[in-house]
C-alpha cells in the first residue's frame, strides 16, 4: 500500500513536470544539433560532438556547479536574467535547465543514429529535383526521424526523471518547490522512519518509468509501421 504525504504527490507532480519540460524544449536543439553531427561537413565537429556528449561522463555534481557558476546571480547569464526579471536558481526552472543538460547528450546520440541510417541519395535526389532545405528537411528527414525522436524523447525524460546530482545543486531541494521524486527519497532515507516513504516513491518512480517504456514501444511500433506503409 502505497503511503504517499502530500508533499510526496507534489514531488511526483513536479517530477514528472520537470522531466516533460525539458524534453519538449531539448528535442528542437537535439534535432538542430544531430542535423549538424550527421550532415554537415564542419571542420570542428568533433568539438561539437565531445562537447555534447561531456555531460554523459562528468558527475552531474560537476554540471550542476558549472551551471551555478552560469546562472547564479555573479554569473554572466545570471545578471542578464536578473535584469529581466527571471529567477532560475533555486527554482523549477533550474531543474528543468539542468535535465535539459543531462539529458541533451541521450536526445542528440539517438536522434543523430537514426538520422545516419538515411539514404543519402534520398537526400540529393530530392535536391535534384527541386527542393528546398526546409521542403528536404520536413518532407524527408523528419519523418525518416521520427522513430529516432521518439527514442530521443524517451531517453530525456527518463534521465530527467531521475536526475539528482545537478538538480539539487542547481534548485536546491526545496519541499513543494523544487523537491523532485530523488530529493524526496534522498530527504526520506536520511529521516528516522522513513523507509516506507522511501518505499512509496520508488515504487511510484518504478511504475512511471515502466509506462514511459510501454509508451516508447507502441509509438515507436506505430512510427515504423507507417513508414514501411508509406514507402
């Protein structure tokens, strides 16, 4: 039986807030980015690329700091945010920054795989005869896409779901504000009979995770079934 306190149900609120948020806003960047790694010919994209996949291999600790040290009120974006009136530290959003960070690297990795496996010669044929790169990309490229966007997405949430490190260096872990599902169960197993919460949310975390994976397969299911019907 699940014993879930109302802070509990905003935390998985928040959670699961949190986690579709920065999927929404990293998957247009994911997609612009993995254009880039698997179709142009830059000098500097193997910069690009160990740039983009630094996050999978610092301590989510390290990306959280540096985004403090970015976003903070001495940082340079935090002036500019101050300026215009915007709170990120310690905040919802700082949350939603730093998953968009963590999960960047897994949208960009999954989109840009299934973008490789595109024919090539789709690509110029469509040029050849006539078509534009926003015609070329909208046309062709993004449905080919799709099921690597859905995998993409996916990946995101499920990494923004779980993330920990950088969120609690970032937005704090504030009950009712910025305490995702980890920094409840952090806050739990560090309080004297709090195991059964502890419990209740992994349990929540476990089910939500499993629905994503259930979600992914059927879209995913659906998407090439489509494309093998359109082609």
């Amino acid at each position: 039986m699940l014993n879930l306190s109302p802070t509990d149900v905003q935390a998985i609120w928040l959670s699961a807030k949190v986690a579709t948020t920065a999927t929404l806003i990293t998957l247009p960047l994911g997609f612009a980015i993995a254009w880039v790694l698997a179709f142009s010919r830059i000098r500097w994209k193997p910069l690009l690329d160990g740039l983009i996949n630094l996050p999978l291999v610092l301590p989510p600790v390290v990306i959280g700091y540096m985004l403090l040290l970015l976003l903070g009120r001495q940082g340079p974006l935090g002036e500019l945010f101050k300026t215009l009136g915007i709170q990120i530290i310690f905040t919802w959003k700082g949350a939603v920054i730093a998953c968009s960070v963590i999960g960047l690297p897994l949208m960009v990795r999954s989109i840009r795989l299934g973008m490789e496996q595109i024919d090539l010669q789709l690509i110029h044929a469509s040029r050849t005869l006539g078509a534009g790169f926003f015609d070329t990309l909208f046309s062709l490229v993004l449905p080919l896409s799709i099921p690597s966007l859905v995998t993409g997405g996916t990946l995101c949430f499920a990494r923004s779901l779980g993330e920990f490190g950088a969120t609690i260096i970032l937005a704090g872990n504030i009950p009712g504000l910025t305490q995702t599902i980890p920094l409840a169960i952090y806050d739990y197993t560090n309080t004297p009979g709090g195991e059964s919460g502890a419990l209740s949310l992994c349990l929540v975390s476990i089910v939500i995770s499993y629905l994503v994976l259930i979600a992914n397969d059927v879209i995913m299911r659906r998407s090439v079934y489509g494309l093998r019907k359109v082609s």
